[in-house]
C-alpha cells in the first residue's frame, strides 16, 4: 500500500462557509460555493457514487476560479477532497476521478490508501501535440475505485463501430460475427467515443471545460442504480447533473464559480419547491 505524506490542506473547515443552495430538480441540488465544505457538511457514508472532473493547475480560465497554485499547495488540496470523498462514499459505492495521466497516477496513489482499484479508463483523446522531448499525449484516465466489493456493477455495452463513410462494419471478428451479441460489444476500458468538444466555436457554454455528457453517464449506468445518489463536487458545466436527472438517480452538487452554465442546462428540469426524494435525500445526507 502506498503511503503518501502531503502536508495537510492549511484552511480548516471553519474557516469556510457551507456553500448555498442555488436551484433544485426533481432529483438534484446544486450548491453554489467550495467544495471542501460542501463534502465536510456531509455524513460519512452515504453516497453510492462521486464522479470528480476537477480543475487540473494548468492556469486554465475557470468562470471566477484561479486555477493555478504551487504543486505542492494543489496536491495538499487534491489529498483534501479525495479524503472527503472517500469518507462520503457508501459501502460498495463508486469513485470516478477525471484526469491528465500526470496527475491520475498520484490521485490513484492516494486512493489506494482507502479504496479498492477497479479501473484506469483510458478515454482517447483527440487534437492535442507534442510537448518537448514527451510522447503524444493520446489518453486522460478516468480513475474508477470502489469501497470494498461494488454493491452495483452494470454490464453495458457499445455499438459495433462501423466506418462513418460507408455504413460498413470495421472488423471482421476472426469469423465469429454472427456470435456478437445483438446489442453491440463488451464495454472496455479503453473509450475511443468520448473526446471532448475542444474548438471554442462548437463549445456548448463558452469558458466552460466541460465533458461529453456520454462520460458522466457511463460512469452513472455502470456503478448506480434509479434513486442512488450521485455526488460531483466540481459542476463545471452540469454534464453529470443532467444524466444523473434524465438516468432517474438523486445528485448533489457544487461549483464555485458561475453556476449560470449549469443553471441554464438544467433549466427544464428546475422546480420551484424541494420534492419529497430530494428532501429525503438532505436529510440522509446532511442530516436535516
Ligand atoms: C473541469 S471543470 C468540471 C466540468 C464538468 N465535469 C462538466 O463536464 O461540465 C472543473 C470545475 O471545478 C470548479 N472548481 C474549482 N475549484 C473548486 C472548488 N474548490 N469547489 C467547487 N468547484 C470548484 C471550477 O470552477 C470548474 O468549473
């Protein structure tokens, strides 16, 4: 097991204010503020999921976020949010963590720590260049632990690629094609239909680095099941908020900075009063 030694987070949790409630769906809420005290608010152990797409230290322009701090300083404060992440976690509950490979390897590093590995997800990743005397960056990791054996595991599978030219299927499956199964092949971990939406142009919300819906939805279809709870401290954009909502299961969520992206994709399903399932939910997870 690996034993990691980073200096501890320096802001104690009362130094930072539980985020406010902004808008609520039929299965969802959404604070506005840190995340740090979102997840300390939280009880231990009662979440079935986590999905994680946190901002990466690269100086990127977050909506009101400064996303560049020493490495030290931003490991100390990955080794805090993971930590929460962990204790919030059910038994048998799902973390997915988004990253560069530079920075999955020591998230994995913490992880092992307190989780069970299952996966390292390579989702391919497309118009990126060479840096210095470096390989070809082709791949981000998509950490995926559980706590302890996985109370969910869903088996899903994927259409047989075929060529976007002509309609033709790509492999012949060594003669063995009419044994395919009639809903497509095994899902792998290696995910080749996720690249992200890069040019600025074709950007759903402008300014926000958000993910290809399909990645949070995997993520939720393979480890939950309708009216589990899904946890994403980092909303970005809502990618995970939305399938969580169309994929029937209950979610928390928080964002620091302009939740207006999030708000304006979730706006269909924005309801002006706290439903029952979310209002159990609070009460499960908050504890009020
Ligand atoms: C990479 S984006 C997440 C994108 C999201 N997965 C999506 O697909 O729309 C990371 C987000 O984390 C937010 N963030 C950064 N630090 C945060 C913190 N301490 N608490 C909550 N949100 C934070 C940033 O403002 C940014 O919107």
């Amino acid at each position: 097991m690996a034993v990691i030694d980073y200096p501890l987070y320096p802001i104690s949790s009362s130094a930072l204010e539980m985020p406010a409630p902004l808008f609520c769906t039929p299965g969802g809420m959404l604070f506005n503020g840190d995340c740090l005290p979102f997840l300390q608010a939280m009880r231990a152990e009662t979440v079935q999921c986590v999905f994680a797409d946190p901002p990466f230290n690269l100086g990127k322009t977050y909506n009101g976020y400064e996303d560049k701090q020493s490495e030290a300083a931003y490991f100390a404060w990955c080794a805090a949010w993971i930590g929460e992440c962990c204790r919030v976690l059910a038994p048998g509950g799902a973390l997915f963590i988004y990253a560069l490979p530079r920075l999955a390897y020591r998230f994995a590093a913490l992880l092992d720590n307190q989780l069970e590995f299952r996966h390292w997800i390579a989702l391919t990743m497309k118009g990126t260049y060479p840096r210095g005397n470096k390989l070809y960056p082709a791949h981000y990791a998509l950490l995926y632990f559980t706590k302890g054996t996985p109370r969910v595991f869903n088996h899903l599978r994927t259409p047989i690629p075929t060529c976007r030219h002509c309609g033709g299927e790509l492999k012949d499956y060594g003669g063995h094609r009419d044994r395919l199964h009639p809903d497509g092949l095994n899902l792998t971990d290696f995910w080749e239909d996720t690249s992200p939406n890069r040019h600025k142009k074709t950007k759903a919300r402008p300014g926000v680095n958000e993910l290809k819906p399909l990645i949070p939805a995997r993520a939720i279809q393979i480890a939950t099941q309708p009216g589990d709870i899904i946890c994403d401290p980092f909303g970005g954009g809502g990618s995970t908020y939305q399938e969580a909502e169309h994929a029937h299961r209950r979610w928390l969520g928080c964002e620091i900075g302009d939740c207006a992206p999030i708000q304006q994709r979730m706006q269909p399903h924005i309801v002006p009063e706290i439903t029952p399932a979310v209002a159990e939910m609070l009460r499960h997870v908050f504890g009020r």
